[in-house]
C-alpha cells in the first residue's frame, strides 16, 4: 500500500476501500513500463521530491490557494461534484469535438490533459488531469480556472515548474491536486496508479470512489494518435497507448476502447 495515498485517502470522505483493493497492480503496472522503455525510478523520484519541497511552503508560487489545506479542501470539494454529477465522461486525445449540451444539464466532464479543447464549455469541465503536455487547449482550462490534477513524472519536472510559475501570475489560479508515480511517500501528493493522462484520468475517478462502471470514455483509443495529443513521436505514443490499454484492461474498462477496424 502507497503510504502517500493512504494518508491522503484518509481526509476523503468516500470510496477508499474500493480503491486500496485495486491500487496495488496499477502501481504495479508503473514498474512494468519503467522496464518496458527503460525508464529511470529515480528520476520520478526526482521530479516528485522537486514538486513535494516546491509545494510544501505555505505560499507556493507565491499563491497561499497552492498551500497544502488549500489543495485537500480542492480535492475534497472536487470528490464531492464527481459523485454529485448525474453522468461522468472521461475525454481522451481520440476525441471529437464535444457540444456538452447535447449530453443532457447533468452531464460532466473529466479531460485527459490536451483533450480539454475538444469541449465547448469548460464549466462543465470538473478537471483535467494533466503532466503538463497540453499546450493551448490546458492554458484555456486554466484561464476558465479548472481544477488541474497535476503530474509529476521523470520527464516533465521543467514542463511542471514552467507552468506553474506562470500560472501564479495570474490574477487567479486553478485548484490543484498533485500527483507522482512512484511507491514512496510525498507530503501532499498521492499516486492513485496508471501511465497516460488517460488511464490515469480513469485511476483518479477509481480513487475518488467512482464505480468505473458507471462512467463512459470518449476518445479513448490504441490504434492512432489522437488530436488532441501533445506534440510526440507517433511510434512511441503508440507504444505508450498499448500500456493505456493494458491499464485499462486492469480497471475492467477496456471495452471502452475505440475499435477503428
């Protein structure tokens, strides 16, 4: 059991038991693409202590709304409208346009980084889940102050530090949830498991207490590259999307897939 999710989980109100039971082989499946592609645990390890000591003064950025109170009462309060909404849509790089008013008045949505421009109204929007990759289409989440759950991986510490320095310009900033990939423990911070922003996008309803069941995927796909992916080598990303898959699978949710054939 990841002692930083455990801790965290404890302030939540909802769904720990559910979670802690299905944590361990998303973790698992952490290693497993490390070795894959021959990735360095230390430097996630790195990339999540620089965003643990970053983030542990009462002023982060300059901005008390980074604090670490003020991010558990963003989390909690963002717990609360995902279990409030009527239906939850999770959107993916392979996604379409999206006119939320065509999904009914409850509907919501929870964005897979870059995937958030593919919607028309961003207050509908409950969070984009993100490792900073998302380039204009996550500058619009932010400026419309959408809840960011903010990734820290070996590859992205600049990309994170950058983006957050200049989103404490702001006039005002969006509410922040953090998050690693790593089995140690960081103050304020949690890994609720996965690899790409949306398979990881699916382990943070799970560790919200969502019934994955009750949830539908848009643009979720193996086979091409989509859209609204950041810039990338279309080889490798399609290497990645295999391991989404494989994520996926260990969530019961594969058949969410989109199937080009």
């Amino acid at each position: 059991m990841n002692l930083t999710t455990q801790t965290f989980l404890q302030h939540l109100p909802v769904g720990q038991s559910v979670f802690i039971d299905a944590l361990e082989p998303l973790l698992a499946l952490q290693d497993e693409v490390r070795e894959a592609f021959g990735y360095s645990i230390q430097n996630d390890v790195e990339s999540a202590e620089r965003m643990e000591s970053m983030f542990s003064i009462s002023q982060p950025f300059g901005r008390y709304e980074w604090s670490f109170d003020q991010r558990q009462k963003a989390t909690i309060g963002l717990q609360k409208h995902l279990h409030a909404a009527k239906q939850l849509y999770v959107i993916g790089a392979g996604s379409g346009m999206i006119r939320t008013s065509d999904y009914g008045p409850g509907a919501r949505f929870i964005a897979a980084d870059g995937a958030v421009g593919a919607v028309d109204d961003l207050s509908k929007v409950l969070c984009v889940v993100s490792d900073g990759d998302g380039a204009e289409h996550l500058q619009r989440a932010v400026e419309s102050s959408v809840h960011i759950v903010l990734h820290a991986h070996g590859d992205n510490l600049q990309t994170w530090t950058t983006l957050c320095t200049e989103w404490a310009k702001n006039e005002s900033v969006p509410s922040l949830t953090l998050t690693h990939q790593t089995k140690s423990s960081f103050t304020g911070m949690y890994n609720p498991g996965g690899f790409t922003d949306g398979d990881r996008a699916l382990c943070f309803l799970q560790s919200m207490g969502l019934d994955l069941s009750q949830i539908q995927c848009l643009g979720f796909s193996t086979q091409k590259v989509g859209m609204w992916s950041g810039a990338t080598d279309p080889v490798s990303k399609l290497d990645k999307l295999q391991w989404m898959n494989e994520a996926m699978i260990r969530l019961g949710v594969e058949h969410q897939l989109i199937n080009y054939d």
